[in-house]
DNA sequence: AGATAAATGGAGGATTGCTCCACTTCTAAT
DNA sequence: ATTAGAAGTGGAGCAATCCTCCATTTATCT
C-alpha cells in the first residue's frame, strides 16, 4: 500500500501524513501502539503467577502473533520497535523483565540476549506472515526457540 | 542498487538483464550460485565423518554466513532458494538429507522441518547483515537452535 | 547473399517516495 | 471585532525505480 493510498483513506494531503509520521516505521509504530500496549499489559498480568519461563512463552507467542497481522511489519520490527512511542517502549521494558526474571529462575540460559529474542520473533513472523491462522505454526517455533531441535 | 545500475556496471542493457534475470530473486541466485554449491558440497564431505548433529551444525552456520554476505539476500531467502538453479536444489537437498540423518540418528526433534530451519537461517542472517565479522554471533545462535534459550 | 531467428538496448509509461511552499485555519493580543 | 503571527494543511512536482515493448543489431542457416 503506498502512502499516497494511505493518506488518500485517511483523508488527508499526503504532506499532513508526512508531518505526523516522518517514517514508514514511525505509521507502523503508531498503528501497532494499542496492540503492542496490550500485549505487554496481559503479559504483566500473567508474571502474577510466578512462573516467569510460561511467562515468557506466552509473551513471545502474542508479541510474534501480533507482530504477524500486519503485512510488512515483521520485517521492520527490528527498527518499529525502537522508534520511542508508549507501546515498543512498553514491550522492551516488559521483554528485558521477562527475560532478567525467568534467568534469575535459572530456566534460560545466560547468554541469551533480548536481540536474540526478537531476532526470532521476527523470523517467526515473517514464516507465518501469510498462514490464516498462525498460532500453531507460532506455538511450535516459539517451543523450537525455547528448546531447541536437538533431542533432550 | 537499482537494476539499472546492475545493468550499466554489467554493460548491458536494462531489457537484456530482465530477459536473463527475470526477477530479482532470480538475479540474487545466480549470483549465489556457486557460493552455495560450495556449501552444499563442503557438507557432503563433512558427512562422512558420521556425526550428523555436527554436521548440521556446520551446514546452518554455513549457509547463515553465505546468506549474509549479500545485503538483502537474507530477507527474500525463502524465494530464492525455490528458483531451482543448481546451487539452490543443492542446498535444498542437502538440508533435507542432513535432517533426515540426523532424525534416524535420533539426535533431532521428529517434528522439525525444513522449512522451520530456514525460517531460522533467514532471522540470522538478517540479524548478523550488519556485522563486520558476524561468525561468533551467528554461532551463537545457531547454537540457540539447536539447543533452545532454556537451561537443561 | 538473402532470409530467418535470436539477442540487444534503451526509450518511456507507471508507480512510489518525499520535499517544498502557497494557502488556510487557529490563537491571542489589542 | 480586527489583525498579525503561528500552526497546520494539501498537493504539485521532482527524482528514483521498476518493468515492458519494440526498433535495431547480430548470429545462424540454406
């Protein structure tokens, strides 16, 4: 979708467009906001229960779940997610929490880092990117990420 | 680089290249042609030596390296390496054999496929394109791979 | 040589990104 | 109510790129 197309079903000039969301990303990023607060809001919810290694399952499934919905996002997560509104902020925070608490647990590893992460989220977005409904496609490559492929 | 600009340092015209190279996909192929031959064929030797899980181990961090070599190659992997030129088929089947050794050797998860694989080749590659000497990170995650984020 | 086939180059139409600035609308001070 | 200045808006238009199409050149065959 162009942005002139964009700007067009917003009913605006496409100069106004440009004023308000400088970037393709920064439009990505303000689309995404509500989602991405959402996200990491029933994530914080779910850290009630104590189990930071299923907390950060379901964080990675819903993040790589909502990260897919919109065509051309997954690419670009890496950059959408620093752009600085309340909801990449919100689900970078959250994910460095999920992350720091489930090694204090002792059930991740180390030297895993949040790059890490959300190198294969975007992996798994951009696979399931066109799949009807992904969440089973999500749920095993989430289960690949957390244990590997090799037999335990 | 605009395909124009291809065609000039290539010095010929822009409809010659579009004949040769219909797509860009199909360009980047060619171009990684015989990078990916060498691939394939380094794992076929490397095989012989009867431990698959290495082997695999090998191949991915081979390929993620190939793969990241090219800027934007990573990205549009999945397509390339369906359009069937020789270093493509090669590296398809040896991945295909390299997972199926593996399995009967019972070293591998029974539902890993192919595809979850380069679904994964691709997230890093895209994550290392950057990089200057992007080796020990891509062994990094290969090793998140193959073993998973969580403690064992 | 002449006819036919194959290959080539690049002009040009179409799309998209993005900038720039003339114009409109709002704000607030008198 | 008036008006000067600030803030916001729209879209014309340039630049970049993609890709098609066909007039021309080059090769091949008899």
């Amino acid at each position: 979708m162009s942005l002139e197309e964009v700007a067009k079903r917003a009913k605006v000039g496409i100069g106004t467009l440009y004023r308000r969301f400088p970037t393709r990303e920064a439009l990505l990023a303000a689309t995404s906001n509500e989602r991405f607060l959402s996200v990491a809001e029933s994530s914080r919810g779910r850290d009630a229960d104590h189990d930071p290694g299923n907390a950060l399952r379901k964080y990675l499934e819903e993040l790589a779940l909502n990260t897919s919905i919109y065509q051309n996002l997954a690419a670009s997560l890496g950059t959408v997610i620093e752009c600085g509104t309340p909801g990449c902020n919100a689900i970078t925070e959250e994910g460095h929490r999920l992350l720091r608490r489930a090694k204090e647990a002792g059930v991740i590893r180390g030297d895993t880092s949040f790059d890490d992460i959300i190198c294969v989220v975007i992996a798994i977005s951009i696979a399931v990117e066109k799949d009807r409904s992904p969440e089973s496609r999500i749920a095993h490559l989430v289960d690949l990420l957390l244990n590997g492929i090799s037999v335990r």
